[in-house]
C-alpha cells in the first residue's frame, strides 16, 4: 500500500490565531459551545482526517483579556463527538503530574468503548507554576522529575488496560457464570510515585488500550517518545529542522526496540488560505493587525521566564537569555522561540506576530496549491508521517483546508479518498492492536525427526 499523510485536525475554540475571536465572522463563546464542536468534528470526517484533537491543561490559560479563556474538560466533550460521529479518532489531552492512573484509565477505556475504538491520549507532563499551585504545590516539579513521573504513569496506566483479558466476559446464562476470574490480574503495583492495587472497573477496550500521543521535544521528551509514544505532534520552524528532528526520533525509536514505523511524526501547520497568494498575505495581515501587542508580550515574558516588563516591543530579545538547561518549564518551545527571533532578528513585536498564529508552530499563508506542496515537499523528504492541521479561524480555516486542499492532496495519491473498513483509531494510523501482557504465548511445537 502506498504511504499516505495522517492529518489531524487541532481544534482550539475560534482558531489558533490568537486574534481569530475578533473577526466578524467568529463566535466569541463558541469555546463553549457544543454544536461548534460537533460541526467542527463533522468537518474533518468530511475530510477523511484520522483524527481530532483537544489540547488542555489544569490551569486558566492566558487573561480573560486576550481571546476566549477557559475549556470544556476534553474527554467530556469527546465522550459527546463520539455519538455526533462514525469514523475520526479522539485525541485528549491529560496530565500525568496532575491526575491518577486509576481514574485516568478507566476514563480512556470508557472513551474507547463508547466511540467504538476511537480514542488516544496525548501525554503531557504540564510545565508551569499556575499548574502547580492548583494542587497545593509551591512550585512545578523539575523537568526530569516530570518525566519519570510520567514514564511510572504510564507503565501503571499499560498494566491496567491490561488487568482484563479480552476473553473474561464468558456470559454463560445456564452455569450461571459472567466472568472468568482467573482472567483479571491486578496490577499490585508500588513504585516511587504510585501505588495502585486492584484492577481496572472498566473491562479491556477495543483498542487494547488509546493510540498513545506525545508533544515534548526535549531530550527528556524525546526519550520519552522513543519510549512509548505512538504518535508525536511537535512543532518545526524549517524543512531542515523538521528533518533532523524525524530522523533522530526514528533512530531512538528503533535504538528502544520498537518499529520505526510504529511511530508518526506530526509537525503543526497553520495554514492561511486564499486564492492567490496575495489575497492569503492579506488575510494573514488582518489577523496580525488584531493583535494586541501587550498580550503578546506578556506571554512572551512568561514563556522565557522574565520579569514583566523586560521587553522593549521595537527591540530583539536580550542577547543574555539563559540556555535551555536552565529552563524547567517547556524546554523545546522556549529553544524554537529564541531561535526564531536570533535567526530572523525579529523584534519583540514582530515575534510576537510571527507567535500569534500558531505559538511556534509553522505558519503558512498561501494558495491551496502551494499549501499542499508545502505538505508534500514534508511528507516526502523524510521530515514527517502527517500533519496536525491548525487552522487560524475556526470553523472557516478548516472548512477551507477540506473543500480546497483535501481534494489536491487526494489528486497526488498522498490522501485517501474514504476510510474503508479500517475501523479503530490505531487501524488508520497504520498500529497494530497490543497484546495483552499476561497472555502467555505458547512457542510452535518442534518438528518431528523421524
């Protein structure tokens, strides 16, 4: 079978651009809304993406001043978009620093159950000291504490998806038996950041357990990745950049013992349409022009952890920033940012542009011919598997990219044209359905020498 592109469709309340709320056509609480996010779902199915997904962290993003604040807790909202569709993946995205596994679980295998096999979690670490003290926390826990919080995370999470086996429902009416005992195996599990006893309450999900999503770029992150992750969004600014980040993921992947191919590559673009290229310039320029520059700032301090009011808008970044190993918070980011702003020798307020539609992730203003080159020049020199798609304005950007990209990429065979009997989210990105860890496998009987 020809390779052809992943799409996944990051959907975040009026669009990526931080100033898509204040178009005339945009809905300042459609982040809210239900039916925005049910029309939004339907769109990308339209579009044959694999699958959909909702970014969220334990903590108030942003002011309330800058552009719609605060989220519907996402697997509620996917628990909704699973019975408003038939065929997209469901992507959450949840903390490892601020839940637990047992109840996190049981969560994703309820998802999973209900939408048919539909669900994946991206795991997140969650960098941030706002974060941290919503849980009674004095500061955010170091970087490499995160991870190895995380990594023990999942290991309890893989044992209890694991805790049934497929076969325990038996459901014999006349011996009056449901279930198969000696088919549950409880975790039992004392490590150094949990201890979980009993078996899952949820019986094992059609999927064995969710695709499993990753978004860290750092050393930590990428270990991580190579570890367990099945599907990784990252952000790249270049061609150049993008290649060297899939190749070394790809070899820490098999250097883990794991299938490269088992694992896909998913840089974020924000595509800006228009039909010719000076019309998508024009409407990018709309956009920046909404921005307000004092947010950005203020964001941007945060980011690279500096008092506020350190930044001069008409100025570069400080030359005496501290390196990335100083940085506890969101490693990668902070580094793709700097570098942006040094290499371009953007002023602040010119990155604060260049960040305001997509945070550092690539923006892209252009016809629906070149965005779709763009795409495939990535897909076929080796620098990704697919693309999270992040349209600057919500539900027009996504409404664009399927009814004028979608049909372009399907003409150069990159793209199917329908889903097909693949039905599971870890069928469509090509996965194959773990075993169960406590089912033995019998070796093939030796062959007779007689």
């Amino acid at each position: 079978m020809t390779r052809q592109l992943h799409l996944n469709a990051f959907l975040m309340n009026t669009g990526h651009h931080e100033a898509s709320w204040r178009l005339p056509e945009s809905d300042p609480y459609a982040h809210t809304d239900l039916a925005h996010y049910v029309n939004l779902a339907r769109i990308a199915e339209r579009g044959t993406f694999d699958s959909l997904f909702l970014a969220d962290g334990p903590q108030l993003w942003n002011t309330v001043a800058q552009r719609p604040a605060g989220a519907l807790e996402p697997l509620t909202l996917l628990t909704a978009l699973a019975t408003a569709t038939e065929h997209i993946g469901l992507i959450a995205t949840a903390s490892t620093s601020y839940n637990s596994p047992y109840n996190l679980a049981r969560r994703f295998a309820s998802l999973d159950i209900v939408s048919g096999g539909r669900a994946g979690w991206n795991i997140v670490t969650t960098a941030g000291e706002e974060a941290a003290r919503n849980f009674g926390l004095a500061a955010e826990p170091a970087h490499a504490e995160r991870y190895a919080r995380a990594a023990e995370f999942t290991e309890v999470a893989l044992k209890l998806w694991d805790s049934w086996e497929d076969d325990t429902i038996v459901a014999d009416k006349a011996a009056g038996v449901w279930g198969d005992d000696a088919k549950i195996h409880p975790p039992r599990h004392e490590g150094t950041y949990f201890s979980v006893a009993g078996a899952l309450n949820v019986p094992r999900s059609p999927q064995g357990y969710p695709l499993l999503v990753q978004a860290g770029s750092s050393e930590d992150g990428r270990a991580f990745a190579a570890r367990y992750a099945e599907a990784v969004f990252t952000a790249q600014q270049t061609l150049a950049d993008a290649q060297g980040f899939y190749a070394d993921l790809k070899a820490r992947t098999g250097r883990a013992g794991r299938d490269p191919e088992h694992l896909k590559v998913l840089p974020g673009i924000v595509p800006v349409l228009g039909s010719t290229e000076a019309e998508a310039r024009a409407n990018e320029r709309v956009l920046d022009e909404h921005i307000v520059p004092e947010h950005g700032r203020t964001r941007l301090e945060n980011l690279l952890h500096l008092p506020p009011g350190t930044l001069d808008l008409d100025r570069q970044l400080p030359g005496d920033l501290p390196p990335e190993s100083a940085i506890e918070g969101a490693k990668s980011r902070y580094t793709l940012v700097v570098e942006l702003a040094r290499r371009e020798r953007l002023t602040v307020r010119q990155l604060i542009g260049r960040l305001g539609g997509g945070r550092g992730h690539l923006t892209f203003a252009g016809t629906p011919e070149q965005v779709a080159d763009a795409i495939g020049t990535w897909f076929t020199r080796g620098a990704a598997d697919g693309f999270n798609i992040m349209p600057a304005v919500l539900p027009s950007g996504l409404e664009a990219f399927v009814e004028h990209v979608v049909p372009i990429l399907r003409a150069r065979g990159l793209l199917r044209a329908g889903y097909g009997p693949r039905r599971t989210l870890r069928e469509r990105y090509g996965l194959p359905r773990p075993a169960n860890q406590h089912v033995t496998r019998h070796p093939a009987p030796a062959l007779s020498r007689t």
